[in-house]
C-alpha cells in the first residue's frame, strides 16, 4: 500500500487528537479482555479455526508496540508473535496498561513530519500516518471478533461507543 501524501498536506486531526483516538480504541479493547471468563480467554473460539480472543489480544499489542517504536525510531522490525505471551490474562492486562502508558508519554515526541514519510513496515511501504491508522484498524478488527465471540458465549459486550 503507497500513500503519496506530502507534509504539506492540510491536517485533518492534531497529534494531541490522534492519540486521545488511539487511547480510546486501546480502553475499550481492554474492556473486551477484562469481558471474557477467565477460562474463555485463551480457549474459546465461536469459529474455528480463527484463533482466541486472547491471542488476538496478544497479536493488537504487538503490533501496538511495534508501531509504537517505528513511529519513534524508524526501525519496523518484524515482531515475535509467539515471544512475551502468556496464556494469563493478569500478564495480558499488565503488559497492555505498561504500553498504554507509554504510547501517552511516548506518541507526542514523534516529529509531525515522520506522519507522511514512506516506511517499509513488514507488510509493505506506507507512510507512518498509514502505519498508524493500519494499526487502529488492526485492533478495531480483532476486537469485532472478540465482540462475536463474547454474544456466542451469552455475554453482552461493552458498548462500542463508550471508549
């Protein structure tokens, strides 16, 4: 995927609003985690074989982090989907709020300008901005699963609205 757009071109949201977008995205997945019992998280699947909730989960904050650290440094290093994930929600939670916390403190020192330059991530070039919304978009997809697999378990998920 190209995106050719330039630094000149008209900003449609401010950093200050793009992150308070992402944190909302991030509050809610967090309240699809916290949904699931406990033995449902890491096992249940409504359609196999699509993966648990859980995994998915782990796969948002890789690729999360990995977006994190591209748009700080430039280096868009393939992740280890399998490497620092554990089958225990608690470790789930805590990784989750640690780079949450990060992405709040870290996301405004990224230079404007890196938005719009070319990058080649592991699933093609884009520009940051791209890689950025890829990443939201990413989670919004995952989380739509996490949603059908909550309503196949009998459980109401939380409102999509509310972030």
């Amino acid at each position: 995927m190209k995106n050719t757009s330039t630094a000149d071109s008209p900003v449609i949201v401010s950093p200050e609003q793009f992150l308070d977008h992402w944190q909302g995205h991030r509050r809610l997945t967090r309240r699809v985690i916290e949904a699931f019992p406990e033995d449902q998280l890491f096992t249940f699947t409504a359609a196999p074989p699509m993966r648990p909730f859980g995994e998915l989960a782990w796969e948002i904050h890789q690729v999360s982090a990995l977006t994190l650290t591209g748009l700080l440094t430039g280096d868009w290093s393939m992740p280890d989907w399998r490497g620092g994930v554990s089958q225990d929600r608690a470790e789930l939670l805590r990784q989750w709020d640690e780079l949450t916390a990060r992405i709040g403190a870290e996301l405004p020192q990224v230079d404007p300008a890196f938005f719009s330059q070319l990058h080649n991530l592991p699933w093609g070039e884009m520009s940051g901005w791209v890689a950025a919304i890829y990443n939201i978009d990413n989670e919004i997809h995952h989380r739509g699963q996490g949603y059908v697999y909550l309503r196949a378990l009998g459980i109401e998920p939380p409102p999509f609205y509310e972030r």
